[in-house]
C-alpha cells in the first residue's frame, strides 16, 4: 500500500478489488483522488477536501511488538494481558519483545529494561502502564511506528484527566507515531476465524463489550477481519480507521459503534472516502436523548453534538444509522455480503396468508417498493399454486406447494421477474417436513440467482436443523430473526446501492477561492455582534439573494417619501442591532396604505423603542409581499461539524412544528432538494386548497447560496435566520423578508 504512517490518498483500490476475484461492492471514484505525491486540496475555508488515509498495516500486521510493563508474574493483570499478546503475535508473525525493568526473562522470551534496550526498531507498542507519557517520549526516539495505550483516568474521568489526555495527544502530535488509546483494549488482537470466506466485517467500537454481538457474527459463518477499539481516541479515531478499512480488497461493509466523534470534518471526509469506494458503513451512534448524550460523555470524555444534526450528516453522507446492536449486526452482515441489487422490487413469499400480509404491511410502510407482479407473471404462478390464493405480491402458496417439486418451481419464477430483486420469505416457526423443504428450496434457488434471497426464521428456539445447518450453512441467503430486522437490512441495502451508484463527492464542488460576495460580505461583519435586520440584508444582497424593495429612514417625512418609492401597501419595521423577535415588543406595522397611517406608525414605533431602551439605527419601510409559502432558512454552529444550514416551513411554524431538515456543506442541488422533501410541509411548496404551486427552484437557489456564505463567512458568521422567506409561485422568485445575523 502507498504513503506513509501519516496517511496518504491511494488511488489503486478498484485493481486491487478486481485482483482479489468477485466482490459484492463496486468501487465508486467519481472522480480520482490526488495521488500520494499531490498535495491534499483545501476548500475556502482551508479544511482538506479528502480524506488522508493512515498507512494502518503494520498496526494489524505487524513484524515485530514491543510488550512495555511485560508480566508473568501469577494473580497480576499484565500477565495475562502479556500471555494473550504473545499467542496474538504468534499468529500475525511477529516478533514480540517483553519489557520490563527489573525481569530478565518473561514466559521464557528475553526481557529487556527499557525501550532503548530493543534489539530492534518495532512496529507496534503496548503499553501495560498506569502512565504512558514518558513513554511515549522514549518511543518517539527509538522511531516506533504505533503504540496502543490501555490506561484509564484520561478524558472520561474529568478536566484533570482531560488535561492528562491533552498531554497526551500533543506528545503523540510530535513524535512521529500513532497512538490508539488511551481507555482502550484487547479487541484489536482477538482471534479471528480463518476458515470463513467472503467479504468481511470491519468493526470501530469505542466501547469493547459493545462491539461483542458483532465479533460474534463469526459463529454464525459471518467473517470479521479488523476490530479497531478507539477508546477515548487521544490519536487515531473513528474516522482513521473507517479511511483505513475502507481500502482493503478484503472489506465488505465497515460496522461501527460510536459514542463521541472526536472531529466532524475527519468523519465527513472518512465516510465520503467510503462512499467513493463503494463501502457501506453501518453506525449504531449514542446520544440520541439528553441522557445518553451525558452518558456517552462520561464515558469518553468528547461531544456527541447535537443529534438532529449528527442524524443530517450521516444521512448526507451514506453512514447507515442504525439504533441496537442487533440491527447493526443484521445490516453489516447482509451489506457485506449481498451483491448489487438488479432492482429495486421486494416480492414478499410465504406459506401464509397472514404472515405474507402482516410482513407487507410493515415492509411497506417502512418505505420497500412491493411491485404488483404483472399478469403473465401471476398466471405462471397460478400454474403450482391454486387460484383462489393471491399471487400479486405478497405471494400466498398456500403451504401444499412447497412439500413437492413446485416449490422451487415458484421460487425460481419470481426470481426470474425483472421487476424483482429482493425475494423475503418469512418463516413465523418451524413445521417440519415443509419449513425443512422450503428452506433448503431458497438456498439452492438462491445458489443459482445473482438476486438477494431473504429468510426470516421466527422459531424462539434457533436449534432446528433447517436453520443451524441449511439457512446458516449457506453464504448466498440471508437470514434473521425478526421482521423488523429483515426491513432494516434491505431497506439499508437498496439505499445503500442507490447512493453510491450515482455518488458524487459534494467536495468535489466545495468552493477554494473566495467569491466576489465573500469580499463585499466581509466590510459588513461586525464580531461578536447581531446586525440589524438592515444591515443582515445587505448580507444577503451580497449573495445575491432578493430582498424587498426598503429603505431604512430617521424620521417620519422620510418615511412617507420612501413609501411613495417603494409602493403601497408597506411594512414598518424597527431596525436596530440588538433587536431579534420584533413582533413581540409590537415593531413591526403591516398594511400601511396612506401617509397619514406611515406618520403614525413612525410615532408609534420610536415611542415603543424609547420605552423598551432599544437602540435602533433607523425604521425600515418595506415593501408588502403577501403571497407565497412562508419559509425559514439559516446557518447555526455546530460544535462537531461547524457551519450547518437548515431549512424549514418559516413564521411562526417553524417554532410549532419544528419542521426543518438540516445538511452539513458542502452539498450540492440534489441535497438542497432532499431538504424540502423531508419535510413534513412539503406539500405546502406543491399547491394546496387552490394555491400555485411555490418557486422550489427560487428557494433551492437561496439554500445554496446560504450554504455558500456559511463556508466563506464559518469563522466569521456564528448564526444567520431568514425567517420568512416567502416563496413566490412559481417562476416569480423568492424573497427575503426579514433577516437576523449574528456576528463570531
């Protein structure tokens, strides 16, 4: 593999994946990497565009292994973590290397002093003391290439061990090695089966024992080949090893368990690279509620960030979200295995009526396509199965069927539609000889389809022969134990391949140089101050974002000037630079149709703003757009991910129903109209009880360009609300009505 322990880009992984024989995934590359001689391309705002992959093979492989705080000493913890690695090292063909000051000899190898005694340089260093600092200084000299650390009492216990780990890391950041820990364990030497073929599991944990479900997968003939135990991720991270594992031939899909992301852009870049490769990664990520947020930061001591977010960006960028450790074993294994679909279409097959129904139901609400199965197809079925039964999709056979030869008759015919490229069959419970024949149909139907077959065993007991030998036995079926499973796995598996098939990097588009607007944008950013609604849209205007006809006036014969200018009807509107809701304090006048209501209004609302102590630097009179769907569009901060842009239905819905979608830049149109789709209001932009359909085209435009002042102005704009912005119908625009922007 090219590049250094620091990482490089490598560009060879499709050869390498064509080299090693079949794979179920294809790689991706919509377009080519920088090689490892090119420098990695920055955006605007001088964040890498790609992800820098380590050079890990010596971390897994390693020649030789330093053991620091070696121990064989009986009842000791270091014992036995010393025995372990010793067998651990034997297997990978390593050399391995006790060390410890006052043993001559451990488990019979020689023991030497200190990390100068090494007889050689050594890959990989494991260090089995309370505190790895001063030897990660030693190691640093003796040019090693990774160390693991175990101890605990770093960042999880606390700001004094949060200092200890900061420590830590900036000793690591000037060494020239990489370290995996602190708070780590064992997991990365486990002990793999060698005995399974096929694509493999690649596991992150940041908790040991919750990566355990997965490890097990291997008992049930599901091949692991990495477990990569991040602990509380002082060095190497999450993201590290998703680049990592994401180039090996041998990686099938990427499962991970996650508590804390150290760095969003790192995970954004990591999980883009796997979507280039084609590399499905599947998450369980924890911190969904308050209280597994706190949770989750006591134990690794980083931010989980705010979880509608964190849900965005995973989305955005192809990491399969899933909730329980089963679900991610389920998914992994089936993302891993199963080979491209040749269509979307899932034809649901069962020995009952009502187990077909009831699986439908769920699977179709839960978003799978059950295509009606044409006529010709439902009369070749009705050839083995009788008449009265329903054979559109779900497929009844009415149990008879599969006790004879028409049952793989059947199977074969539904494989054999065009439409179809998922066949579910759902087994509620065993009922021998029948279930005992149909299962063994499916596998060897399956053995002979390039198309994803599907078995649900529901028996509580998991023992029959059917299932142990004949279902678990076979590599081209995939079976589960609960419906709700299955759905989870296909429905990631379909997404899966739908994303990567048309996958474009959006950093790809990421802009490099600032833009005209950035620099016209910038002579009116104020830090740490909110701008006045005048003043934030002339941000807008910058971007070149339609704001009404205005003009900002300091008394009130100006006033009715500027409302002859702009046209009745007009808005009044108090602009100052601390004032947010302005309806609230009662500064905002609507529907002024006549000079003497523009006086009044100029009266009233200085004498408010007097009252109140609000600073104004002037009063705005706008002009009135009534018709159009009111919208919300804006930039937050994210603590995880920086600038975020969200959309959502505006006024004072938006504070009701919380109806907003949220996307992490760069992105471009395709995920700009994703947004709107997600929303529950999405219909509202569609023409409802009469009304034109909106200017969607408008508001992706002003989404975009928002998403463009969010990368140029990140370390400049702390939060940016249109609210509203009123969607004209279509073909007329959209506008900026009232504008809030708050300066870092």
């Amino acid at each position: 593999m090219l590049g250094s322990t620091h990482g490089t880009l490598t560009t060879d992984f499709r050869a390498r994946v064509e080299a090693c024989g079949e794979s179920p995934r294809t790689a991706v590359h919509s377009s080519a990497a920088p090689s490892a001689d090119d420098a990695v391309p920055l955006d605007v705002s001088g964040r890498p565009l790609y992800a820098e992959v380590p050079d890990l093979d010596r971390f897994f492989r390693p020649e030789s292994v330093a053991v620091i705080g070696a121990s064989d000493a009986e009842g000791r913890p270091n014992t036995g973590i010393t025995h372990q690695l010793i067998a651990w090292a034997e297997r990978v063909g390593a050399r391995i290397h006790p060390v410890h000051p006052t043993r001559p000899t451990v488990f019979g190898l020689t023991c030497h002093a200190s990390v100068a005694d090494l007889p050689e340089q050594v890959d990989l260093a494991v260090l089995l003391v309370a505190d790895p600092l001063p030897v990660i200084e030693e190691l640093a000299e003796t040019k090693v290439k990774f160390a693991v650390a175990f101890a605990s009492g770093f960042a999880e216990t606390g700001d004094a061990g949060a200092a200890a780990q900061e420590r830590l890391g900036a000793a690591v950041r000037g060494s020239g090695l990489r370290l995996l820990g602190p708070n780590t364990n064992l997991n990365a030497f486990e002990e793999f089966r060698e005995d399974l073929d096929g694509p493999a599991i690649a596991l992150i944990t940041q908790s040991g024992h919750q990566g355990r479900p997965v490890y097990t997968l291997q008992e049930l003939g599901i091949r692991l080949s990495h477990w990569a135990p991040t602990g509380n991720e002082a060095d190497l991270e999450t993201s590290d090893f998703i680049s990592y594992f994401a180039e090996q031939p041998e990686v099938g899909a990427i499962a991970c368990y996650v508590e804390g992301l150290k760095d969003g852009r790192a995970f954004l870049l990591a999980a883009d690279h796997a979507a280039r490769n084609g590399v499905p990664v599947v998450a369980v990520k924890v911190g969904r509620t308050e209280t597994g947020a706190r949770m989750a930061a006591s134990h690794t001591g980083k931010l989980t960030g705010a979880d509608t977010v964190v849900d965005a960006a995973m989305r955005q960028f192809g990491v399969i979200r899933v909730d329980g450790l089963d679900e991610l074993q389920d998914t992994a294994a089936l993302l891993a295995r199963a080979r491209r679909p040749k269509a979307d279409g899932v034809v649901v097959y069962s020995i009952s009526g009502g187990t077909g129904a009831h699986f439908s139901d769920l699977a179709t609400e839960a978003g799978l396509t059950l295509p009606t199965l044409s006529q010709a197809k439902q009369d070749e079925l009705h050839q083995w199965i009788p008449g009265y039964l329903n054979v559109a999709n779900p497929v009844d056979n009415g149990g008879h069927p599969v006790g004879d030869w028409r049952g793989r008759k059947i199977i074969d015919a539904i494989l054999a539609d065009p439409s179809v490229g998922v066949l579910i069959c759902p087994i509620t419970g065993p009922f021998p000889p029948m279930s005992d024949k149909l299962a063994q149909d499916l596998v060897d139907a399956a053995e002979q389809s390039d198309k994803l077959v599907c078995v649900i065993w529901g028996s509580p007991v998991g023992t029959e022969d059917a299932y142990r030998t004949t279902l678990l036995g076979s590599s081209r079926v995939a079976t589960f134990r609960t419906f709700g499973n299955c759905i989870t796995a296909v429905r990631a598996y379909l997404g899966h391949h739908r994303f990567t098939a048309g996958y474009r990097s959006p950093f790809e588009d990421a802009p490099r140089t600032p833009s005209p607007s950035y620099r016209k944008a910038q002579a009116l950013m104020r830090p740490s101050q909110q701008l006045s609604e005048h003043a934030a849209k002339q941000l807008l205007r910058a971007y070149g974002i339609r704001v009404p006809r205005e003009q900002l006036v300091t008394s009130a014969a100006a006033a009715v000037r500027a409302a002859g200018l702009v046209g009745y009807p007009v808005v009044m509107k108090a602009s100052g630079p601390q004032l947010g809701h302005k309806t609230e304090l009662g500064l905002v006048k609507i529907g002024l149709t006549s000079a003497s209501q523009i006086r009044d209004a100029y009266r009233e609302l200085t004498d408010i703003a007097r009252y109140e102590n609000v600073p104004l630097d002037g009063i705005l009179v706008c002009q009135m757009v009534e018709r159009g769907v009111e919208m919300v569009v804006g930039v937050t901060q994210d603590d995880l991910f920086g600038p975020t842009v969200t959309v959502g239905l505006g006024g004072v819905l938006v504070e009701v129903l919380h109806d907003a979608a949220v996307r992490v830049p760069p992105f471009g149109e395709d995920q700009a109209r994703a947004m709107l789709r997600e929303l529950r209001g999405h219909a509202l932009l569609e023409g409802v009880r009469g009304a034109p359909p909106a200017d969607v085209d408008a508001l992706v435009e002003v989404v975009l360009r928002i998403q463009r002042m969010a990368l140029e102005l990140g370390d400049e704009l702390s939060e940016l609300d249109i609210n509203p912005l009123m969607v004209l119908p279509r073909g007329q625009g959209a506008v900026a009505l009232d504008a809030l922007a708050i300066c870092r």
